[in-house]
C-alpha cells in the first residue's frame, strides 16, 4: 500500500518550513509599507517557528523521501535557529549603525533560513538541490548588502559566480546518479551502474563541498567572508555550515550505512574513504596554515571556519566504524556558540572609515581594557575555538576525536591536534593584542545591546558546555549529549 | 509497481526512461541495456555523437583556415568599427542605458514566463481536481505577492 500523498501528520510536518517561508514573504512584502519593523516581523517569525518545531512530529517521512522529518533534521532545525537569532541580533545595530535597516533584509535572510531547514529534512536529490538553491540565492543578495562597499559587491559576485557553478557541478551528478540508480532518493539507492554512481557521487560531493568551504573549494570563503556585511559573515560561518554538515552527515550516513543497508552499494567506501582523508587533513591544515598570516580579524575567522570544517570531517570517516554523527553535531552546538560569539565582537569593532570597514588586528590594541566584558568574552571565544578546557570548543573537539581514535583513525587524530595547536598561534595574537599592546588610533567600539545579548548568550553557551559538557544535566531537562546522541539514532 | 515505485523502491537495472515501457510488456525481464554491459559496448552508442563533435570542430576549422589562405586581405579604418554595413555610426556606442531597462526584463521573466505555467495547468485542470487547484492557488498567491511588493516600491512607474 502506497503512503497517503497528504495527511494531518504531513501538515503538522510542514507547518515549520510553512511558518519560515511564509513568514520571510511576508517580512519582504513589509519593505513596502513600515521597512522598519523587519527586526520585529523576523523575531515573530522566529518564535512561531519554535513553537511550530515543538509541536512537529518526529518521524514522517513523505514524497520520496523529499520531506524527512525526523529527530536528527529537528535537532538541526534547532540549531538552525538559534544561528539566525544570533544574526538578528547582530544585525539591527550594523545595519542602524550604517543606515541601512530594511525588511527585505529580514525577508531575504529568513528565505536562507527555509532552505536550510529543508536541507537537513530531505533525502531526495531535487529537493536537496531546490533547497541549497533556496539557501544560496538570498545569501548572494545578502553578500552585497552593503552596495556602496567595493568589497561587499565583489564578495556576492564571487559568491554567486562560485555558487551557481558548484549548483551546477551538483545537479550533473544528481543526474548521473539518477541514471545510474533510477532514483532520486538516496535512501532508496541501491546497486545500478558503478562507474556512473561513482561519477554521479563524485560531483554531487563536490557540490556540498563547495558550500561547506572545505578545501579545494574553499577559494571563495575569505574574500566573501570578508567583504560580506559582519552579521552575513556570521550567518555563512554558522547556519550555512550547519545545514551543510547536516546534508553531509545524512548522505554520508547513507553511503557508508551497514552492508545490510542497500543505500551502502552506491559509494564506493574503498575510493571514498582516503578521498575524505585527505580533505579533512588538506582542509584543517590549509585552513589553520592561511589563519596564520593574517593580520584581519574577519579573514582570520574565514580561515578558522574552513579548519573548524577540517576538524568536522573527522566524524565524517567511518574508519572501522561508522559515521561519528553525534560528535559532529555536538561540535556544531559548540562551534554555533563560539564562533557567533566571535563574530559578535567583531561586528562591535568594525564600524566603517571612509566606507571600508577597518578590522586589522592592530587597531583592537588596548581594546581589553577599554571594554573589560568584550575583552574578557573574546578571549574566551578565542580559547574555545582553539580548544582549551573549560570551554565548549575543548569537549566539542575532544568528543570528536576520541570517536575518531575509536574509529582507529590515529593518524588523522595526531594531525588534528597539531592543528589545534598551531591555531592557538592565531587566536591568542588577537588577545595579545587586546591586553598588551598599544596604538594611536584605537578602533571605535559599538556598544549596541544587540551585540552585548549575542556576547552574552553565546558567553553562558561556551561555559556552560565548557563546565558541564553534558549540558543541561538537570532533572527534567535532556542533556545535550543524549539529545545529540538520540538525534543521530534515526539515521541509517 | 506504480505503489512500489511511489515507495522508492529499487526497480531493478531499468533506465528510468524505459519504466514507462516495462509496465506494459508485464512478464518481459528488463535485461541489462545494451551500452551498460561494459565499457566497450557503451563507447558504441555515442560513436554517433563523437563524430558530430568532431565534424562540428573540423567546419568551422576549415573554414577559417581556407580563407584567411584564399581570401584577399584589405584594411579599412571602417572594418575596424564595431557594426561594419557600411553606415557611420550616430553616436559612441559604449554609453549608459537606463537601468530601468533591466528592472523590465526582470519582471517580464518574473510575472510573464512564470504565467506560462498557468496553460499546462488549464490543460489538466480537471485531472488535478482540488489539490492542483490548491498548489497553483498557493503559487498564484507568490506571483501577487511579488506583484504587490514591485507595485508598492515604485518600480511599475517609469519616472
């Protein structure tokens, strides 16, 4: 018997990617009457998706596969969220302080997010590629938001030029695969023509590569990061990098399922694995190598997102086991705190001279003690992305490489930590300069509330997993590691 | 097969375009096609296509090589100009155009190609019943809002 094409559990499934889609029309059509109440619309927008998320089923799965709900596209719907609060609230001062406060902006970024939210709940190629669509078209827009700035308008040309080639290197493989198996949905797959699975595979790879920023394909992050407006920044280096390992884990999960699995035929796990070894060591070495010399603070934080990536591919290998997805998702939870956090900082320093803005690192000289609670929050941001107890970075990387060790991936795990090692370098010149250094032109700092509620909610995140990693240890509230661990569970 | 295909469920080694086939002729196995078996059988099949292409450079190749072999060289100060039939040309032709010209085109792909939409759906209209009227409500529905949102913002007016 076929499964019913609509029901009451379909439409309470729906209702987030509804309420988001809906929600981010109606927060564009607001541009044309009161453009000023797009912060107010996004937030609303945002809360009743929650309250739509807590009432969602958990396991629906419709249209070939093309709607998954399930506890693992929850999980990352919720971190999701909490990535885009993080940008509105770093958004308004930004875009007040440089006059620009305009609901299409809202709208644009809430379209984003409903791709987002149906990536992670997808296993069907077209649906995978309307969704990345739907998360990327507004993001190039979004990329040159800020029109008057050359490298604003430079970064969303880049962005969409690189974007729109990887969509299409996408959608090639999705058909070679589609040829290959006679089907769209991965979970379905299984056997057909090897050498064009393995084509089809290959490219669709390829694809999520690019806009996981892992290198090779990592050429477009700097420059975009850099040039994109601080809050778009932050948006790219958190919620587009959830939603791409999402997408990864589910479809790696499928590839390297158990052999009783019929999903499992379609990759080639003897061709795949050293491939995903050797961006995992290319990307977290190149990403920390480049980190190093530069004296930007917002290139520096590109460079980090690409060797956090580096450091996620880890939980991507099966090695003797399978896929780490609870590691990877447990660092994405630590990684969404520490680098919102860090890129809330900067949004506070980067305020525009002459129309540029000014981030270079000996312009925060002595901006520690000018700002005792900013100091204090980036460094701890800073340690955490380098990986230093008692912050979530350190328990986000130690789960992951533990898992890996057990997976006897030892080799990857020794250069994983040299990595973390060489990136303290990095991080801690930015407190060096913070603390010990002076300057005559010291950057001017925006004490926006907006960038003191993102410091301050992703400050109480990085401790609090820091202190206790398995969060919210409470009675009657999960802890986080069991919600990690039970989200993972319904993947192959 | 229809319930077990709407499932997702492996059909087998059948191109995706022969299912449609494979119902009716119920009872014959779908064997493997024949540029699948092997990589020699498959090269055979496009045999065809790689001759276009190699025909399709060699033209054009012959073509320049023959007559800037042949043909008799003169140069003008007019062949040189951008638009060569033999009229002066008015006026510089690198100068700025309205940028409004731009906004027209793109609300012309928006509002009258994706109306193009609307007569495959007029065609089937019955079949669909209430859910295609449904979805193409819901579409409608984006098209206006797109509609009203261009309206609003002044970018229907010319001036």
């Amino acid at each position: 018997m076929s499964p019913p094409l609509f029901g009451p559990d379909i439409l309470r499934a729906l209702l987030p990617f509804i309420v988001v889609a809906v929600g981010a029309t109606l927060t564009t059509l607001l541009g044309a009457w009161r453009t000023r109440l797009g912060l107010a619309a996004a937030v609303a927008v945002l809360a009743v998706a929650v309250l739509a998320l807590r009432g969602a089923p958990e396991s629906v799965r419709a249209w070939e596969g093309a709607l998954v709900l399930d506890r693992f596209s929850l999980v990352f719907m919720a971190l999701l969220l909490g990535a885009a609060f993080f940008t509105l609230f770093l958004s308004e001062p930004v875009l007040r302080r440089e006059g620009r406060v305009r609901a299409e902006y809202y709208g644009l970024l809430l379209f984003s997010l409903s791709g987002m939210f149906l990536l992670v709940s997808t296993t069907n190629l077209l649906m995978i590629f309307l969704a990345l669509e739907l998360l990327s078209i507004p993001l190039y827009v979004l990329c040159g938001y800020a029109r008057e700035d050359d490298r604003s308008i430079e970064a969303a040309m880049k962005y969409f030029v690189l974007g729109s080639f990887s969509s299409a290197i996408f959608l090639f493989g999705a058909a070679l695969l589609f040829g290959a198996t006679g089907t769209i949905d991965l979970a379905a797959m299984h056997g057909g023509d090897r050498l064009l699975g393995a084509a089809g595979v290959l490219l669709l790879l390829v694809g999520f590569f690019f806009k996981a920023a892992a290198v090779p394909f990592h050429m477009w992050a700097p420059d975009v990061y850099d040039g994109a407006p601080t809050p778009i920044a932050s948006f790219m280096a958190t919620a587009v990098k959830i939603a791409t390992f999402g997408l990864l884990l589910r479809v790696l999960s499928f590839a390297f399922a158990a052999e009783a699995h019929p999903a499992a035929a379609f990759l080639d796990r003897e061709a795949a694995e050293p491939a995903l070894r050797w961006i995992a060591i290319l990307t977290m070495s190149v990403g920390n190598l480049s980190a190093l010399t530069q004296n930007n603070v917002k290139r520096m934080l590109a460079y980090s997102s690409i060797a956090h990536a580096g450091y996620l591919f880890l939980g991507l290998i099966p090695g003797s086991g399978a896929v780490d997805g609870a590691g990877v998702t447990y660092y994405l939870v630590a990684y969404l705190f520490m680098t919102s956090g860090a890129f809330a900082v900067i949004a506070a320093l980067s305020a525009r001279e002459g129309g540029r803005e000014v981030l270079t690192v000996d312009r925060f000289a002595g901006v520690g003690y000018r700002r005792p609670f900013l100091g204090l929050a980036m460094t701890i941001f800073l340690v955490s992305l380098a990986g230093i107890p008692p912050t979530a970075g350190f328990f986000g990387k130690y789960l992951l490489f533990r898992g890996a060790i057990d997976r006897g991936l030892t080799g990857l795990v020794v250069i994983a930590v040299l990595n973390s090692a060489l990136s303290l370098y990095y991080y801690l010149r930015v407190v060096v300069f913070f603390y010990m250094k002076e300057t005559d032109r010291p950057a001017a700092i925006d004490d926006a509330l907006g960038f003191r509620l993102a410091m301050i909610a992703a400050l109480a995140g990085v401790l609090w997993i820091g202190f206790m990693p398995d969060l919210f240890g409470l009675p009657g509230i999960p802890s986080l590691l069991g919600w990690v661990q039970a989200s993972v569970s319904s993947l192959p | 097969m229809r319930a077990a295909r709407f499932l997702g469920a492996p059909v087998g080694r059948v191109r995706p375009a022969a299912e449609g086939f494979s119902r009716k002729r119920s009872g014959a196995r779908p064997g493997p096609l024949p540029f699948v078996s092997s990589c020699g059988d498959r090269m055979n099949g496009y045999a065809p296509l790689i001759l276009v292409v190699v025909l399709a450079l060699i033209t054009p190749a012959m073509l320049l090589v023959v007559s800037s072999l042949l043909g008799a060289k003169r140069t003008e100060r007019t062949k040189g100009e951008p638009y060569e039939c033999g009229i002066p040309q008015p006026a510089p032709p690198r100068r700025a155009v309205p940028v409004k010209y731009y906004l027209v085109a793109v609300l012309f792909l928006l509002f009258d190609v994706e109306a193009v939409f609307l007569y495959p759906w007029a065609v089937v209209y019955r079949r669909l019943g209430l859910f295609g009227f449904v979805e193409m409500a819901v579409f409608l529905a984006m098209l206006v809002a797109g509609l009203v949102y261009v309206w609003k913002r002044g970018a229907l007016e010319w001036d």
